[in-house]
C-alpha cells in the first residue's frame, strides 16, 4: 500500500535591504490549504535543513508554527550564549 504524504513544505524567498531572506510554505496536498511563514532566516542552509526534517518527519501545518518557531528561538539562545 502507498503512503500518503498529507504536507509537503517549500523554501520561499524574499529580498531586504540587499539580502535575501527566507521562510517555509506548507502545503497539504489533500485540502490544498497552505500556510507560510516569511523571514525565517537568511542563513539558507539552516532554512533548508528545517524543511528536510519537516518533510521527513510529516509534520503537519497544525504544528508547523510551533515547531518553526521553538528551532529560531533554541538558535536566537544559542547565538546569545
């Protein structure tokens, strides 16, 4: 039997002030409803190493904010350590 993948998540992109910055479109591919969050970061490795685990791990839009949102706060910690 083959696995249904309800989410699939996106890197987005947008330009400031002469840098890039980038955020996560998740997508379920059932409903078709999206949810984005802009201006993650403009570390573009990091951002893209967030949406290998979220597609690995299935994560689902209800908790994709939650989730985005504790990985930029542990970072923002860390940097101020």
């Amino acid at each position: 039997m083959e696995k249904t993948i309800l989410t699939e998540y996106h890197i987005t992109e947008f330009s400031e002030e002469n840098e890039k910055v980038f955020g996560i479109m998740g997508k379920n591919t059932i409903t078709g409803d999206t949810f984005e969050i802009k201006r993650i970061s403009s570390n573009l490795k990091a951002v893209s190493s967030l949406i290998e685990k979220l597609n690995k791990d299935e994560v689902s839009l209800l908790h994709f904010y939650d989730i985005v949102r504790d990985v930029v706060y542990e970072a923002s910690v860390l940097a101020i350590e």
